[in-house]
C-alpha cells in the first residue's frame, strides 16, 4: 500500500490535460506563426498529442486506482505506472537552439532584433563590440516582455577575482619599455575595467582578500537573478539595455550605467506569444569567442554544443574571412562532431552595404549593365552567395562525413540586410532574406514537432499494448509462449551487436596512431607559432599569464581564441575527425556506423517476434506481437540521447588529456615574475610540454578516448540487455494475480490504437496541403522591381 501512496504523491496534474474554450484560443495563437497549410498540420499534432495525453493520465489512474486494491505492486505493474508516469511528464518539445554566432560588430543583434519583428529591441551599436554575454530570446504564452539576468554565484565570481586579481600583479622588476607593454595589454584593460566597475577606482591595486572584504557597488541580490519585466517592447528593452551592453570607459570620468555587468553569467529574455517566433525555438546571441571567467567560457562551449542550428554571422565587408572567422568556422564544425548541432549556414549581414563607382569599376566587361543601386546589390549578394556557398561546402565536406544532414541544405548561405529590412529603400523584404530565415525556422519547428509526436504516439500505444497484453488471456492455455529459444536468440544478437560495436569503434585506433605521429612531429612549430608575437612580447606578457592561469587557454570577448591544448592536438583531430563523423553518423548512407549496427540488431530481433508469432498460431495484430516490437523500438530509440551525450566527452578526451597532463606546467608558468618574465613563461610551457611529450602525452590522450569508447560500448551493451531482458519477462504468461490487479484498460487500448493509426493520416495530410501551397505560391502574381517602384508580373 506503501508503495501504491508513493505513486499517487506523484500523481500528474490532469487538469492541464482538459479541453477548453481558453486552450483552444491558446492553440490558434500558437499555430498563428504559421501559414494556413502548416497551420493546420500543427494543429493537428498538437491535438493527437493532447489526445494521447489524456489516454496514458486515464490508463495511470485506472492502475493507481487498482494498485489500492491490494497489499503489494507487482514488478510488472510498477514498470508500467513508472513508464506512463514518465511519459505523461515529459516535455511536449525539447527546445530547438538556434545560435547566432559571430565575431565583434557583426551584426548578431540586429539580425535578431529584424527576426523578432522588434527594431532596436537588443543594443546594436555599429562596428563594435555591443552584446556583452550570452542572450536568449524566446516567445511563449505570456503577456509581457520578460528577462531574467543570471549573475555568477558567490563561489564562481571568487574565483574569477583570485584570477583578475593574480592578472594585474604586476612584475617585480621591470626592464625599459615592459611597463608600457603591460599596460597596453588587452588582458590587463579588462580585468582593470570589471574591478573599477564593480569596487570603484583603485581596485585593481588591491589584492584578492581586500575586495572580498570590501563591499560591491551594486546591489546583487541573494538569489542572484535579476528579473525585469515590461508591458511593452520598448519598456523592457529600456531596462535590459545596460545589463546586456558592454560597457565602455567613459572618457569623461562619468559613472557607468550599471555596475554589476562584470557578474553577468546570461541573459534569458521571454516575449509574449509572437507571430514570427514559434513557441520552443530559442535564438541565441553567441557573442565573441568565449570569456576569461571559466564558468562562463563554459557556457559559452555548452551552448553551442546544444544548438540543433548554427548561423555563423559575417559582415559582407569581412567575408573573405580573417582568424577569428575562420576559428569561429571551426568552432561551428567541431559542434557538429561533439554535439547536436546538424545544419550550419553562412549568414552573411549589412549585404546593402555598396558603393556604386567602386563595383562599376570592378566588373567592366560585364555585358549585363547595371542601372541602379539595388540591381548591383542584388548581382553581388548572389554572387557572394555562390562563391561562399561552394567554400563553405568544400571545408564542411573535408570535416564531415558525405552525407551528413548539413552538406544535403540547400541553403548553406544567406545574403541578409537587417537595416534595409525596416527601411526599404533599395531592397524589399522578401530581398532583405529575414523572411527566408523565418521560413527556414518554421519549418525546422515542423520536422521536430512531427518527428517527436510520432515517437510519442508510438511510445504510448507501446505502453497500452503492454497494458492490455497484462489483461489478455492469450497465451495462458497449453499454447504458453515458450520464451526460452527466443531469449537464447536474444543473446546471441546481444553478443553479435557487441562485436559489431567493437568492431565500429576500432575504425578509429589507426587515424588516431597517424594523429599521434603528427603531432609529435609539429607540436614545436605549432606551440610556437601560438607563442609568438609579430611585435615581440609587447602587449603579450599579461595575456600570456592569463593563458597559463586558465590552463592554456585565453578567451576574450574581443580577441582570438587562444586554446594551446587545442592547437597541438589539432593533428589528431585532423586525421581522427571524418573516422569520427563515421561512427555517429546518421545519413542515409550509414555504411560502418553505430546507428547501423543498432538497427540491424532491432530489426533482426522484429523479425524474430513475427516468426515466434506465426509458429504460435498467433494472429498477425495480437496483443503480445504488438507490445515486443514497440517496445523494441522504444528501448533502441532511447539509446540516442545516452549515446549523444557521451559522444561530447569521447571527442573532448583528447583535448582535456592534454590540458590534464600539462596543468602543473601552466600553473609553474603563472607564478613567474621578475625580469624577461614572459620569456620565462614561454620557456616554462615549452620545457613542461617537451618533457610530457617524451613521457608520452598524445599516447596517454590516445588511450584515454579509446578507453572512452570503450566505455560507452559497455553503456550500450548493459542498457539493451537489461531492457530487453525486462520486455521478455514482462510478455511471458503470468498468473491469474496478476490480472486481477489491473482494471479493464480496453476502453483506452482502443482509443490510442485509433490515434496510432491516425498517425499516417495527418502526414498524408501535411505533403497534400504543402503541396497544393507550393502550387498555389508558384502560380500567384509577385512583385518585382524596387521597393518603391514595383510592379506585377504573372508567373507563367
């Protein structure tokens, strides 16, 4: 009885599952961001996932209620309420994550803002730096613009302020010419800054413990989240302003506008419902390449490594690249390795940037001859489109495997103007390309709502197959299902799958010898070449110590990434990287991957279900026959999400390994003052880096991830054998007590097989509506010419 209270105190709220009046205004504003023909597919999703809610919270009381009943819950019953408990609580829809990411003053924040359909919601600020952290913009159902600012906690912001602290030690002895390079160094400027900010003039000479002691200017509340809230854009945008701007020296002396920015972790603002932003998708200003506080550099890796999308933003006037567009690039790529990002596209910004005399001159001998502004914008966007799409193209192709999901986009580049967006002076909006970013959004929305209702669906009807398999008398004769040839089956494939997995997984031993061959050979001139300055130790010597205080790496909101853990592990990565997209890749053409093996074992074991049923005399559609092969589906599927996860840890070993091994000489290194300190600290590195490369640093890296991979096989081995072996026990025959426990669930076996088979119906559905829209889009009259002088033209 005990354990029946535990389960009702776990009780879901039903009433959030009943119909009314309000939710079904609330559904019609939801689909809203959608045109008429997706509108009604959404709906229809929503509705069957609402259907399928209400079945599993009728099922799960009905059990609950049969639970009181007796004394005890069997294991059977008390896996079933466990896994519609689950089921019913589970979110709707895992947020979609699209990042933003760009360099300094490329225009994140103004795309943005044109997205949202909100001018000057988030600061803009031209050509510098303006988003001072990490932003996130979503809509939902309520009815004021909102933002929460999470502040680093006690703990996180001590230990950035023992590391700003330790920064601005300055030498003890100084040679001519090293105080003015300390003091031009961008490391010390903003570790200056932030202490100035949040303790006053003079900081920066106080030690650690003295500003422990001393009291901040700004007032930090103790949950250390600021929320502010307006009943209009513009009024929480007023209020957000000084906490997401960088704030820059005043060269009046004056005060800044508020003084707690320094502990600015992120930001999450809400909008109310929106019509151009669907419910679940989250944009996310990914500003610069990281952050000196280490909590925040790595929340700035993490967000990343969870957007499902990444636009890597590029002024049109700095698309031919330069370092930090180039590392931010493969930053954007790695995501696809480690994470779950699957489509990356170039957004080039400010495309209404041209000045006339200057192209006209650069393509004489064009026979096509431009007459305006706007036409020589349009040849040049779609110019720079096809030159950045083939690049982009070929660099990803040299990375990821050929038939990743991101190389079949057919958009890998957008040639975007947020300014003209609102003016439309030379582009109209369909031109602007802000609309072929909220399409692209919407129907990323789409494909993720289909795909996760489906696997909702087919998850539950899973779960009231086994429920009314529990209340069947099929099998309880002299026709008994005899699992015993089925389960020695299981294991067979069991062991099959295992050295499938291993044999998956030694794909990756060979590139990962040659990496190591490369990188003995090129860590010196690599190492180098991130410790050398073209003016020498000038403006170097702080940033360098700020390098070693981080464990080798430096990150600024401004500046290059410096990651020296990364750079000479790079060699592996070279050869281990399309070895790796490989083994998780989920394409068509999976050839010697994972996934491969999963679903042949799956398949293999359906195949055996429907024999063992035919041999039983079983009908085709019989309960038990229904239950094994969903349930199968449901076991393999959940593998997905445990085998992501630990794919990011199995492709940072190598890196992490590294840093590991070479912290003792990075933290040697940031203790060194005095005369040619810099030079000392270089030498520091290099010896400690030699002196573990002999002893066998890439090898123990090597290892590391291999023993990584090893590890996750034995996660899937031990979660199939357990699942599986849990599903035959629960199909083979029970006794007349256990039916007794349960009440008649055929009312709602029946419903959620209607809805399972209603499935089909709503995709037909959808590929018929869009089909008739994309008709009807091709023969409606558009617009062409200039915003201010267009003119109809019939499609033939």
């Amino acid at each position: 009885m005990a354990e029946a209270e535990d389960f009702v105190s776990q009780e879901p709220h039903l009433a959030l599952l009943k119909g009314s009046p309000r939710k079904r205004r609330r559904l019609d504003q939801k689909c809203g961001v959608f045109p008429p023909a997706e509108q009604s597919a959404l709906k229809e999703y929503e509705k069957l996932e609402l259907r399928t809610r209400r079945v599993l919270s009728n099922t799960y009381q009905k059990l609950i209620q049969s639970a009181f009943l007796d004394d005890g819950i069997s294991g059977g019953v008390k896996y079933l309420i466990n896994r519609l408990l689950a089921l019913i609580e589970k979110p709707s829809l895992d947020p979609i994550y699209i990042g933003l990411f760009g360099a300094a003053g490329a225009g994140k924040s103004s795309l943005l803002n044109a997205i949202i359909h909100q001018a000057m919601f988030l600061p803009v600020s031209g050509e510098s730096v303006c988003t001072s952290c990490i932003v996130q913009v979503s809509s939902s159902s309520c009815e004021h613009y909102e933002a929460k600012i999470h502040l680093l906690s006690e703990q996180e912001w001590k230990e950035e302020l023992r590391n700003l602290t330790t920064l601005l030690q300055r030498p003890e002895e100084e040679e001519d010419g090293e105080e003015e390079s300390w003091d031009r160094d961008n490391a010390v400027e903003e570790a200056t800054w932030k202490l100035q900010v949040l303790y006053g003039n003079g900081a920066e000479r106080k030690s650690c413990e003295e500003l422990l002691r001393a009291k901040p200017r700004a007032k930090i509340p103790a949950s250390r989240i600021i929320t502010l809230k307006g009943g209009e854009a513009n009024e929480l945008s007023v209020k957000l302003d000084p906490y997401i701007r960088t704030q820059m020296r005043n060269t009046d002396g004056g005060p800044v506008r508020t003084q707690i920015w320094p502990l600015i972790k992120y930001v999450e603002v809400t909008l109310p419902r929106s019509g151009v932003l669907p419910e679940g998708v989250v944009l996310v200003d990914i500003p610069g390449t990281g952050d000196f506080n280490s909590k925040r550099d790595e929340m700035w890796k993490r967000t990343i490594d969870k957007c499902s999308v990444i636009w890597l933003i590029s002024d049109i006037e700095k698309i031919s690249g330069g370092k930090i567009h180039e590392e931010l690039l493969c930053e954007s790529i790695k995501a696809c390795q480690r994470g779950v990002c699957q489509d990356i596209a170039l957004v080039v910004t400010k495309c209404d940037k041209l000045y006339l005399p200057d192209y006209l001159r650069e393509r004489k001998g064009e026979n096509w001859i431009i007459e305006s502004q706007r036409e020589a914008i349009l040849e040049r966007n779609e110019a720079v489109n096809l030159q950045k799409n083939k690049t982009l193209k070929e660099k990803l192709k040299r990375k990821l495997p050929t038939d990743s999901k991101v190389l079949e986009a057919s958009d890998l580049v957008y040639t975007v103007s947020a300014q003209e967006y609102w003016r439309q002076e030379l582009l109209n909006e369909e031109e602007t390309e802000i609309s072929k970013l909220r399409d692209y959004i919407r129907k990323k929305f789409l494909e993720k709502k289909r795909k996760t209702v489906t696997e909702y669906v087919t998850e539950a009807f899973g779960i009231l197959l086994l429920t009314d398999t529990f209340n069947s008398q099929d099998g309880l004769t002299n026709e008994y299902l005899h699992l015993s040839s089925l389960r020695r089956f299981v294991e067979e494939r069991i062991q099959l799958l295992e050295r499938n997995v291993d044999q998956c997984f030694t794909q990756v031993e060979q590139p990962l010898q040659e990496g190591v061959r490369d990188a003995r050979n090129s860590y010196r001139r690599i190492l180098s070449g991130c410790l050398t300055r073209s003016k020498g130790n000038q403006g170097f010597h702080q940033t360098l110590k700020a390098v070693c205080l981080k464990d080798g790496i430096y990150a600024s909101r401004t500046l290059a990434r410096i990651d020296l853990n990364e750079a000479i592990t790079q060699p592996i990565y070279d050869r281990a990287d399309p070895v790796f997209g490989n083994i998780f890749r989920t394409g068509k053409d999976t050839g010697s991957a994972l996934i491969l093996h999963i679903d042949t074992f799956k398949h293999s074991l359906q195949e055996k279900m429907t024999e063992v049923v035919i041999k039983r005399g079983w009908q085709s559609d019989s309960c038990k026959h229904n239950f094994l092969i969903q349930e199968i589906n449901a076991i393999l599927g959940g593998l997905e999400g445990h085998i992501l996860r630990k794919k990011k840890r199995i492709y940072e070993s190598l890196c992490n390994s590294v840093q590991n091994d070479l912290k003792p000489y990075y933290e040697e290194a940031a203790h060194i003052t005095g005369k040619k300190a810099c030079e000392r600290m270089k030498d520091a590195i290099r010896r400690g880096v030699d002196r573990q490369v002999a002893e066998g640093l890439f090898e123990r890296a090597q290892e590391r991830m291999q023993n990584q991979f090893q590890q996750l096989k034995n996660g899937i081995i031990e979660k199939v054998k357990g699942s599986v072996s849990t599903m035959l026990i629960l199909a083979s025959p029970r006794g007349e007590s256990l039916y007794k426990e349960l009440s008649d669930v055929k009312s709602e076996y029946r419903e959620m097989e209607k809805l399972y088979k209603s499935l089909r119906e709503i995709a037909e559905n959808a590929v018929m509506r869009r089909g008739m829209q994309e008709f009807l889009t091709r023969m409606s009259p558009k617009k062409v010419g200039s915003p201010k002088n267009s003119t109809l033209v019939l499609c033939d």
